[in-house]
C-alpha cells in the first residue's frame, strides 16, 4: 500500500474512530495481502492519485439500514455488502474510498465550476445529480464498517456519550454581516407594500437610535428560554470603498463593545466572519483576525466562501481550532456527506488537517432565497435532514442571520426561529454554540 493511500485509510477511520470508545487497534486490509481480519474488495485508492473525476457509471445503489445508500467504485451490484469467511470478514464495496470521495470533498477539489463568489455549486455536485443532500451517506458507511468490526473482533463498539447527553445536538450560530442598515430594507419593503403606517414607525425608530437589526437582544432573550447559548460571527471590514459591502458596523464602536459584553454575559460566543476573499489568502486572513482584538477560535467565511484546497491552510496557518462553513448555499443538506463533526483532509500535505468542521446543514437565506420557502413551510421542507441528524446522533448546525428577525421586510423568520428552537427543545436536543462542540470533539 503506497503512503498516500495509508494516509486515506487512516483519515477514514479516525474520522470513524471519533464515535466509538473501544476502536483503537483495528486492522483493515486496503488492496495489500495481509493478514487483517477485514478486507476492502477491489480497493479504489489509486483513484486519488490523480485529479480525477468520478465516472458515476461505476455508482450502484443498497439498502443499508433501510435507507438507499450509492457505493461510487463498483461497476456490479451483485454481491452482498459482505462475505464472511473463517478467517476474516470482506466487504464487497470500497466504503473506505467512497468516504473519503466525500469527506475531502474531492469532487470540489477536481471541479472548475465555481459562481460569482468562488463557491463550489450545488448544481454541479453529486448530491444534487444522485437527489442524496439530506442523506448523511457517510454516516451509513460508517455503519456497515462497525458491523464488519463487532464481527471480526467479536467486540460491541461502544458509542460515546453523545453532546450534553441529548439524543443529537443543534449548533446556533448567526452571522453579522449587517446591523445598522435595516431601516432602509424595511422602508423600502413597505413602500412596495403601501404600509404607511410601517414606514413611520421605522423611521421614528430610527431617528431614536433603534434598528430592526441591531436586534442581539431580541436573539438572546429567544435563546434564554430553552437554555440555549450561540455563536455570533462579526466581520471585521466595513464597506470602505469596496466594491464589496463587508458591513455596515465599526468592531471599535461603543455599541459594538456593548454588544460583545452582552453576548458574553448571555455565555455564547463571538467568532470572525472572514471577510470577502480572505478564505484563500493566509495574510489577508491574519489582518483580518487581528482587527478584531479578542481570543477567538472558530470562523465562517462570508458568503460562504471555501476553497477546499486553500481554506484548511488558511484557517490552520491563523490558528483557528474550527469553522463552520462547509454548506451548500442553494440547498439545504450535508456538503461532505455526514452529520457529525470531522477534521478537514488538507490537500497540500495529503493528511488530515487540524481544523475541525462544524459542517453547516441549514441557513435561513437558504430556504428563502433559493428555496423561495415561507416560514410556514420551512417545517416541513426540512424533517427528513432532522430525522438523519437525529438517528446517528449527530449534529445539527443552524445558520440564522439577525436580519431575519426583522418584523417587517422578514416577518416571520424571527418566529420561526423561536419555533425551531421550541421544536428541538421538545426533541430532547442539545441547543449549544459551536465551541462548546469544538471542545468536546477536540
């Protein structure tokens, strides 16, 4: 086995590893003859060799725990997911590479179809083309290995204790990209809908130092009831005369200083939001961190910006211990096919990184913007990803801007936020902000 497919087989199942309590010593035979008790047939790792690009006629399609799961390097779909002998157990599909494919978001790394932004798109990926954003394919790999583990080592791998002891947890987070330009949105909203009274209101508002925006408060207060806590990232930019508006708020203000004793107060977190084209560029990345004069750890890149093959040296390089942007803008869904936490697979030095992803699965512009979604229907579109998250005890990640808890241009959304945070409470959920799963996951 060449070192580069060593290093795949080791991210995988330490990626894997990171469930269980008793699953250090495994063995598994990765296309070598060895004498390991659990064999991967026709091992794919040579795929990776190169920059290759998956020939999805090589995609067949099981049943693994009632649940449709696509196995990307086989060309047959006759086997049994295993076969047992006396001496060793052989799954019959390359679950290793197919995680991996996933996991690197290898398929990102090989593409050159990138929007506006630099953004992977969704259109392009293969969650979209096989209809399997929602499904955590990763995850049911995941299960067929443990099965073929507790076989040959005649062990019950023991699942750690999930997040706060809950069934699955939700991570909340908000980014700040705005907070003092929301009277002009909502103005404008109500002269599109004759609201005359509204547009009094707002100005008055307005000429009283108030903002629909400026809202932490609010936020807090939603949070406090289910003894939830978040994390708020802040760019550090304001709009100067870029022709990109980073923000509409200076970090060194007074109100901005207050609000930062408010959210640490309240035990939740502050994080960056790096700034528009700082995700691919190391000392862009630093200026940015040091505007905003604090300890922090974790980041979301705006837009949601991510360069599979230079964001992990970005963050790494500037110390950050974890982000969270890995979602798909235009969908709703699991990018890197898993509900759990993972280390990002650096492409540059061919092994795991140390930066921990927090993958993002669900944004409040995501179900407006491009699913062109009601609050009233938000319920509705997302049951199956909750019910994934919530079978493997994973977690769930939830972006939610303060601009959606305006009661005017967004009325609604700041409701259906309060009944989102009701509907997991209910659930038995962990509410918790992002460093708080950093550190249990670390």
């Amino acid at each position: 086995m060449s070192t580069f497919s060593e290093n795949i087989l080791q991210y995988v199942l330490d990626t894997f590893k990171s469930s269980f309590y008793n699953c250090d010593a495994i063995e598994i035979d990765f296309g070598t003859n060895n004498d390991a008790p659990i064999t991967i047939v026709n091992a794919s790792s040579d795929f990776f060799q190169c920059k290759n690009m998956l020939d999805d006629t090589k995609i067949v399609w099981k049943n693994v725990c009632n649940q449709k799961i696509p196995f990307l390097f086989s060309a047959s779909d006759v086997e049994e997911l295993f076969t047992i002998t006396e001496t060793k157990i052989i799954i019959n599909y390359d679950i290793i590479s197919s995680a991996f494919y996933f996991l690197s978001c290898w398929q990102e790394y090989v593409s050159e179809s990138k929007d506006s932004f630099d953004r992977y798109q969704y259109e392009s990926s293969l969650q979209k083309k096989l209809n399997i954003a929602t499904i955590p394919v990763v995850n049911y790999y995941f299960n067929i290995l443990q099965q073929a583990i507790e076989h040959a080592y005649k062990i019950k791998l023991i699942p750690k204790t999930p997040l706060g002891n809950a069934p699955f947890t939700v991570c909340l987070t908000h980014d700040i990209d705005a907070c003092f330009s929301g009277w002009k949105q909502d103005v404008f909203w109500a002269l599109k809908h004759a609201k005359l009274g509204s547009i009094l209101k707002i100005i008055t508002n307005k000429i009283h130092g108030k903002d629909t925006w400026f809202n932490f408060d609010t936020i807090i207060k939603s949070e406090k009831k289910h003894q939830a806590t978040s994390s708020f990232y802040f760019l550090t930019k304001n709009k100067g005369k870029s022709r990109i508006i980073n923000s509409d708020y200076d970090l060194t203000s007074d109100k901005l200083k207050k609000v930062f004793k408010t959210i640490e107060r309240a035990d939740s977190e502050i994080g960056i939001h790096g700034s528009y084209r700082t995700h691919d560029d190391v000392e862009a990345f630093r200026k940015d961190i040091a505007k905003i004069n604090m300890d922090i750890i974790g980041n979301r890149f705006h837009y949601l910006e991510f360069d599979i093959e230079k964001s992990p040296t970005v963050l790494q390089a500037n110390d950050i211990k974890y982000d969270t942007t890995l979602g798909f803008a235009e969908s709703i869904g699991f990018r890197s096919a898993y509900c759990l936490p993972y280390y990002l697979w650096d492409f540059n030095k061919a092994c795991r990184s140390e930066v921990l992803e927090i993958p993002l699965m669900i944004m409040d512009t995501t179900l407006r913007s491009y699913c062109k979604l009601n609050p009233e229907e938000v319920f509705e579109h997302i049951q199956a990803l909750i019910a994934e998250v919530e079978k493997f005890s994973g977690v769930l990640t939830l972006l939610w801007h303060n601009t959606s808890f305006s009661e005017y241009k967004y009325k609604g959304w700041g409701k259906m936020y309060s009944d989102l945070l009701r509907h997991f409470s209910n659930k038995g959920a962990w509410l918790t902000k992002a460093s708080e799963v950093y550190f249990l996951y670390k």
